[in-house]
C-alpha cells in the first residue's frame, strides 16, 4: 500500500505541475509581448477566432514541451 501512495512522489507532481504552469504564462505574456496587437483585446472583443486557434496551439505545444521535459 505504501508504493501506491508515496508523498514524495506527489509532492514531485504537485511542485511540477506549478513550474509547468509558471512556465507556460510567462512563455504566454512573451508571446504578447512581441506580437503587435493586443492577443486578448483582439480574442475577446473582436472576436477574432482564428488568433484564439493560434493561441490554443501555442499553449498545446508549450505544455506538450514542458510535459515531456519534466517527464523524462
């Protein structure tokens, strides 16, 4: 029973997935940084869906990375 709850390891998982996390919003506001329109503004008041896609796939390929980095 003791190999199915080992604190160390959840610990581990908990501490990683706020680094992941961290990773990815500071990779984000990078991201918005360097673009020349506002992400948000244009996302969310103009309603423009192919910027929302695009910002799903940076965040999809961001966590794909930090994932398989904390992985192994």
């Amino acid at each position: 029973m003791e190999n199915y709850f080992n604190i160390k390891y959840i610990l581990a998982s908990v501490v990683y997935s706020f680094i992941g996390i961290a990773i990815l919003m500071v990779s984000f506001w990078v991201i918005e940084k360097i673009t020349p329109e506002n992400l948000w503004k244009e996302i969310l008041v103009n309603k423009n869906n192919a910027l929302a896609i695009m910002a799903a796939g940076f965040m999809l390929a961001i966590a794909i990375i930090i994932a398989s980095a904390i992985h192994g």
